[in-house]
C-alpha cells in the first residue's frame, strides 16, 4: 500500500524530484496510435532488466482512463490523450511522464 501511495504522488507531482534511476528496472516504451478515432491506442513495454514482477500504473488526463496495479499487458483500449506511466517492482519504480497517444 505505502508504494502505491509514493508512486500516485510522484505522479501526480507539479515538479520533477532528482531521484538516482532506477537500475533494478529498466524497459522500452513502444506506442501504437489511436486509429478512426476508435479508443484502441496501446502501450507496449518490454522489460529488459527487473529481479521481480512488474506491476503498472497508468494514469490519465482525467480519472476514467486511469489503469493501476495493473499487468503490462493490460496497456491497451486506451483513448488519444496525455499519459503518465509508473512502473514498479520489488526494489524501486520508474515514472515516464508525457506519453502521447494520438
């Protein structure tokens, strides 16, 4: 519950803390875009290093198209907009901020 709570207020944070990176996680970020205006826009992430399971909260411009504690694969149906990632293992989380679906 205590790294819920620390990864909903770095994400919803107005400034950018200087934390060191998170070196027990690291990923790449693949977008597929929305198509004929239809809410099917994906998030791909491919985990090349974490010593645990990774869990995700993603979050969006408004409150319905929020996805937490969720599993990677679960980054799909997503509508056009401004999202915030907050991946998270074991050890550490990692926050990508201004993912762009269009």
């Amino acid at each position: 519950m205590k790294l819920l709570l620390i990864s909903v207020l770095i994400a919803i944070s107005p400034f950018n803390l200087e934390t060191e990176p998170c070196k027990d996680l690291t990923y790449d970020i693949k977008l597929t875009h929305t198509s004929d205006g239809k809410d099917n826009g994906i998030i791909e992430v491919t985990i090349t290093k974490s010593s645990s399971k990774v869990k995700a909260f993603l979050y969006s411009e408004g409150k319905s198209g929020n996805k937490l504690d969720v599993k990677l694969d679960e980054l799909t149906h997503l509508k056009a907009g401004k999202y915030i990632l907050v991946l998270q293992n074991k050890e550490c989380s990692s926050v990508k901020r201004d993912i762009i679906i269009k």
